[in-house]
C-alpha cells in the first residue's frame, strides 16, 4: 500500500484497501472459475462429458471473464478518485491484462456454448418421394 500523503482524504486509506481487496479479487477469481470450467469440461476415469456439465463450464468462464473485464475499470475509479497517481498506472495496465484475459474467457465460454446447440434438423425432399421397385406393390404414379 502506498504511504499516505498529508493532503489525503481520511477515507484514502479505506479506497486502498478496497482496491488491494479488488486485485486480490480479480487475480484469483478467473483462475479458479477457468479451473472449475476445465475440471466439469474433462472426461475422468472412461466418464463422459454431457451437456449440463458443458454448461456448468461455459457458465465458469463466462463469470471469471466478467470478473476480469469488471474489476480492472473499477479499482481504476478507485484510484482515480483518491487521485492516487501509482495505483492509476498499475490499474491501466490492469485493464490491459483484464480485457486480454476476459476476451479468451469469452472466447472459451461462447466455444462451450456453441457445442452444446442441438444439431440442425435434416430436411427431407418435399414432395413425394417414389421409388421403383421391381415387383406387384409398385405404387408410383405412371405405372
């Protein structure tokens, strides 16, 4: 935590601590929800892998890549209102690695996503569909 300058707020003290609370946050939040979403997304021990636990997986991703596009911006609010110079530069570069990591979060998740959308329907031919066969029940028109 960076030292107190005498022209502070007394809540400047308080805004850092919410802001060490937030990079705790957005450090380990996306870790774990991409570990959880790879822990449902694998097969273990000849299991397989169905469509909820898919879901559960992209859901994962899609909170840790919400974590890491949310909490950058608002520690940069934070350092930004307490008008604290360092903790903006390093809240920068928090949005930077933020977008990077929340954009392959994403990616992942609308991945996860699209896997579990039910297959397209066959079409069958309109119309009726005859064929000949060699022998009595021939049922096609012309004989």
């Amino acid at each position: 935590m960076d030292s107190p300058r005498p022209d502070q707020p007394p809540w400047a003290e308080s805004v850092a601590a919410l802001r060490i609370l937030l990079a705790v946050v957005w450090l380990v939040v996306p870790a774990v929800a991409t570990w959880d979403a790879l822990m449902y997304s694998v097969a273990f021990f000849g299991e397989s892998v169905d469509r909820q636990d898919i879901l559960k997986a992209a859901r994962y991703l899609g909170i840790g890549a919400a974590v890491a596009f949310g909490v950058p911006p608002a520690g940069l609010f934070l350092a930004t209102w307490a008008d604290n110079r360092p903790a903006i530069r390093r809240w920068k570069v928090g949005c930077a690695l933020g977008t990077l990591v929340g954009a392959l979060l994403f990616a992942g998740c609308v991945s996860f996503l699209r896997d579990t959308r039910d297959p397209a329907p066959r079409h069958s031919p309109t119309g009726t569909y005859c064929a000949e066969y060699s022998g009595p029940p021939n049922t096609c028109p012309g004989g």
